[in-house]
C-alpha cells in the first residue's frame, strides 16, 4: 500500500531512552498531517463529546457518540472509556466527523460490572495493555475478514486482563482493567519520569526484555504529546509484571528490522466507522493497523506476536539495503 509504505520509510530514531527492562525510541517523522481534528480528551474537556450506552439496557460492544464540535475527534485504538453501565475500550481507531452521532464497536474492560454509575462516558485516562490490544488487533482482523465488522473476542479480553491482574498482584471486585493501573500509579510514574515526550516526537517504538512489543504513531505532534503517557503506560505496565531477564544492551538493529516486518505482511482496507480507510496489514511475526485519512496516516500501531522471533537473516539483509537516520 504506498501510502502506507511511503510513511514508514520516513520514520526516524531518536536516541534509546532505557529503565529497568524496559526500552523505548523516540519516533519522529518528516511528514505532517493537515488534517486538524481533537483528541477525546479534548472533546470532552471542551464539553464537545457525548458518550452514552447505545440504549438505556446497553450494549456491551457497542456505544454512541455524538461529536458536536466542528472538528473531527480522535478515538485512539485501545483507549479507555470509564463510567455508564461498565468500562469499556475502542476496537480500533477512529476519527469522528464534525457534526455526527456514530456507533462506535467497543469491548469491556470491566467484567464484574452492569449497572450505570454515571449517565456519559469520560476518559479513564487509561490504554488497553499492549499485549491485550494485540491479540485484540488480531480478532478483530479476523471479524473484518469473516465480515463480521470491527468485533473483538470479548472473552479473550478478559482472559487477558484476568492474567494481568494475577501478575500485578491486583484483586478488583469488578475485575476492571483501570483498577490494575491505578494500584501500580506509584511505579508507573517513575516510567513516565524515564520516557519523557521529546520535542516533535510522534511515536514511540517499545523494547521489552530485548524483544520488540510494538509501536505507535500518531499524525500530528499535539496530539502525540496528549497520547504520550498513555501509550507509555500501555507498554509499562506490561513490562512491569515480566520478570527482568538478562540480555545484550539493545540496538536500533531491533528497531530497523520491526519496520522491515511491518512491511512485509498482508494488507488490507475496510471502510472506517468514521472518515477514511482502516487498514489491517498481519504476518508472521507480527500484527498492525493503520487510519488513513484522504492519503494521510492519522494513527499506526504495529504489534509484535507473542512468541515470535525477528529472522536475523532478514535484519542483515535489511539494514544493508536501507538505512534509518537518528532524529
């Protein structure tokens, strides 16, 4: 897909940025979006987002949104929607239209739960673990494939959370995915300290043991910058419960043949729930998404496959042929 394939070819490294077991580059790109739009949060700070149950009983995958500002809002992959009848999160990346009410297709992320504490939905501030949004990535390819639209396995998602509450040690008497964060706000934070967001950085690639996790990006600088402590978050918390092991001090070698893998996959478009084309790329190793807006890359997000390994083969004979610059 060239436009997909022209934006990956412009990413740039910055510089590693390490702690614990944890490794983060700093993604940047040439390319700027002129598609201007709101994050959530800024809908919702500015009171131009409403949130509700698609009905007064509910529905458990899916909600509705009227978008009330004349700029399109930004619904991240992943992100996490707190309140209503119970917490749930995006099944995938969203730009609303100005002036809209949509159904948007949403998993939940707190299983105990079925009864509103709140009539709207706000931001839990909160994005689905990297590891769950994997897998979730790749069940919801699989419902656009079967033509069954952007529907997630529910149980799968909460097996996964279930998981991640045993790891951290969280007991939540609603089984919430935001309990786990919240408990581990303290430690959390000293990730946020490491891995400040750098000045025009729109991405971040993650290393987690040495292996690669995945990436995100983001089309323009102000919007990454909002996300950026979520994102991060999303990938700590994982790296938090996995045992430190020890390895070799990681290279961009890592980083440059993840972007060869992202290339390398099926790809595929379906109509977005909201403007422009969402696109599904999967092979091997790997599992990604990316928003295209009339040619523009409003958000990517590749995912390493748990269990996978990198072919070193491909990383040498990558690198000989391309080179990435630092930023």
């Amino acid at each position: 897909m060239p436009v997909l394939q022209r934006y990956l070819e412009t990413i740039q490294f910055g510089t590693l940025q390490v702690f614990s077991n944890m490794v983060v580059v700093p993604l940047f790109t040439t390319l700027q979006s002129a598609i201007h739009y709101l994050t959530l949060q800024q809908a919702l700070d500015q009171q131009k987002l409403k949130i509700t149950e698609l009905s007064e009983s509910g529905s458990v995958p899916e909600l509705k949104v009227a978008n009330q500002g004349e700029l399109p809002v930004l619904l991240l992959d992943g992100e996490e929607l707190m309140g209503a009848k119970q917490n749930r999160v995006l099944n995938t990346t969203i730009l609303l239209k100005p002036n809209s009410e949509t159904v948007i297709p949403v998993s939940c992320t707190e299983q105990g739960r079925w009864g509103y504490s709140s009539r709207e939905f706000s931001s839990s501030g909160h994005v689905l673990s990297h590891a769950t949004r994997s897998k979730k990535s790749s069940a919801v390819y699989r419902s656009l494939q079967s033509g069954r639209g952007y529907t997630s396995d529910q149980g799968e998602v909460w097996q996964e959370i279930r998981q991640l509450s045993d790891s951290a040690q969280v007991a939540s008497p609603t089984g919430a995915m935001r309990d786990v964060y919240e408990s581990h706000a303290k430690p959390l934070s000293e990730y946020e300290q490491a891995f400040e967001w750098m000045p025009q950085q729109q991405g971040l690639l993650v290393i987690i043991n040495g292996q690669v996790a995945g990436l995100d990006m983001v089309s323009q600088v102000e919007a990454y910058q909002q996300y950026h402590p979520k994102l991060l978050k999303s990938y700590a918390i994982e790296a938090m419960v996995k045992p430190e092991t020890s390895v070799a001090t990681p290279t961009l070698d890592l980083a440059i043949a993840f972007l060869k893998l992202a290339t390398s996959g099926t790809i595929q478009s379906y109509a977005s729930v909201g403007l422009g084309q969402d696109y599904r790329c999967e092979g091997p190793h790997f599992v990604g998404s990316a928003l295209i807006v009339e040619e523009q890359v409003i958000h990517l997000a590749f995912f390493h496959l748990s269990g996978a390994t990198e072919n070193p083969s491909q990383m040498a004979s990558y690198q000989q042929r391309r080179r990435f610059r630092n930023a």
